[in-house]
C-alpha cells in the first residue's frame, strides 16, 4: 500500500548526526516519536553519500553531496542524472 501523505518540503526535513558519517533523517511535521516520522539514512562512504529510504520496503540512492542526498527526501522521485539507484527491496502484499 502506497502513502498518500504529501512529501515533506525542505523545512520539514530533519536530519540527526548519528556518528560523524551518519544520519538519520525523519519528517518534522510527526512527533518525534512517532515511528513513521523516520523517513531514512544517510551515510557517506568514501567520496559517496548513500541514502536509505524507509517506504514500503527500502531503497538506495548514492549521491556526490550531503546536500543533494538530504533534498532527496524532498522530492516524488529523484531527477534523472543526480542520483545512482544502487537497490531496492521492496514488500509485495498479496
């Protein structure tokens, strides 16, 4: 089942440092507790920053700047040509 909530926009997106390479990102418009506030993962690797975005199942981006992989979670789906789709595993409901 697909969400029909609204993409967050730029203002709505918070990122919390989980270590110097690592964050967490949620939706600030849900309570902070609230576990569907957690939209995702960034972490950089070597010149990289992969995103783990949390859905109805996981999906991987890589992108050249923290920058650009936090505005990932601002956008329906990323332009073409910013971001490399590295995996996806998504759940199928029967």
């Amino acid at each position: 089942m697909q969400s029909t909530r609204e993409s967050p926009r730029a203002e709505d997106i918070v990122t919390q440092a989980l270590s110097p390479s690592a964050w967490r990102v949620q939706d600030g418009r849900l309570p902070e507790h609230d576990a569907s506030a957690l939209i995702g993962f960034i972490e950089k690797k070597d010149d990289l920053y992969e995103v783990m975005q949390l859905g109805n199942g996981f999906e991987w981006f890589t992108y050249p700047s923290l920058a650009e992989a936090v505005a990932h979670f601002v956008r329906v789906s990323p332009p073409s040509g910013s971001a490399e789709r590295v995996m996806s595993w998504n759940r199928v409901s029967a």
